[in-house]
C-alpha cells in the first residue's frame, strides 16, 4: 500500500469531517490530499472517478488508476499519516481484521447522520 492519494470524504456527515480534520492536523505528506466530496465532485476529474452516490455511501482513497472505499480507505489515509498510525492502518487492512472492519464500516456510515460529533 502506498502514501500517496487522496482520500474523498463526506463533507456534510459530522463524523467524516471530525476525522478529516484530524487526518490533516497530522501534517500529512505532500502528495496526499483530503477533499470533501462537493470539492471532489465539483472537479472535472472527480466526478469521472467516483459518482455523486458512491461518495454518498462511503469515503474513497483514490491513487493513480486505483479506487478503494469504506474502512480501507481508511487504513489508506492511516499509513499515509505513518508512525504509529501507519501501523494502525496496515492492521486495519490485514485479511482477519477487514473481515470485521469492512462490515463494522458499512453500519457506521450508514447510520453516521444519526449521531452528531462535535
């Protein structure tokens, strides 16, 4: 897994932007990018590469030709962080453990709007 990307989240659930704003306090590397998905959309480029409703379901790690959604976009934008949370992202990638993230993730963002995060 690569560093390099950018993670496409859903800028009107109160959890995605919590945790993107968290993502882009830890100073990520220069060739990683956090976009919301009106930004995302907005682009010429965006909307060819991930549709108005898959952005709906899911947040997306979009690198090079290469699309991935739900927790291991997540893990995605965890190694790009690296250290300590690089580690976290590998782990949350590995095939035991997506076996239970992947799932866990679809109920999260289903239900997302229901709870309101600071």
């Amino acid at each position: 897994m690569s560093a390099r990307g950018t993670l496409i989240y859903d800028g009107e659930c109160s959890l995605c932007v919590a945790a993107a704003a968290w993502l882009v306090r830890r100073r990520l590397p220069d060739d990683v990018d956090v976009v919301d998905a009106a930004q995302w959309l907005a682009t010429t480029q965006g909307a060819c590469v991930v549709s108005r409703d898959e952005v709906a379901r899911a947040a997306w790690w979009i690198e090079d030709d290469r699309r991935v959604e739900g927790s291991r976009a997540v893990a995605h934008a965890l190694i790009a962080v690296g250290g300590g949370w690089g580690i976290v992202g590998r782990t949350l990638a590995s095939r035991p453990v997506d076996r239970v993230a992947a799932p866990m993730y679809r109920v999260i963002a289903r239900y997302r709007r229901l709870v309101r995060w600071r």
